[in-house]
C-alpha cells in the first residue's frame, strides 16, 4: 500500500523535483507541511488528497483509501481501507 512519502517521492519523480521545500513550493503548501507528513505526525486531508491526485492523475479515492487505512485504529475499517486502496492502486497507470 502507498504511503505519504510514496506519494510525495510520486510527485517529485513526475515533476523532477529536486527537495521537498521546492515540491512545498509547487504545492502552495509550506515546507513544515511537508516535514510533518513525511515524519508521520499528519497524512493528507481528502482535499490535499484531491489536489494531490489530480497532479498524478490518479483517481483520487486511491489516495484517500490509503490515508484513511493509515489512520484507522479499528481493523475491520483498517482492512477495508487497505483493501479499497488496493483495489483502485491495481488500477492505476502509476
């Protein structure tokens, strides 16, 4: 299953974005943004995981499954989410 950092080093590869304060940059987002998904104490809100889909052309339920299986403590709704997510990522082009 794609992690935060999969899709952030997702964006970086498409774009040829060298750092993490320029991809910060080109997502109108502030570098700290960045540094607290990438450390794990934040995962994109479903509106970061819209916009971050649509610079992948990805379908965005595949970005959103995986943040909501990050999150999730219950693990019914956990293998639901991961399940979604592999499901929509097998049909994905990335």
């Amino acid at each position: 299953m794609k992690t935060v950092d999969n899709y952030l080093d997702l964006l970086k590869k498409k774009y040829d974005i060298k750092s993490d304060y320029a991809l910060a940059r080109f997502m109108g987002i502030s570098k700290q943004r960045i540094t607290t998904y990438r450390q794990g104490r934040s995962s994109f809100n479903t509106e970061f995981c819209i916009i971050v889909a649509k610079f992948l052309a990805l379908d965005p339920m595949e970005i959103i499954a995986a943040m909501h299986a990050a999150r999730e403590k219950n693990s019914l709704s956990k293998s639901f989410w991961q399940e979604t997510h592999n499901r929509l990522a097998s049909m994905s082009t990335i």
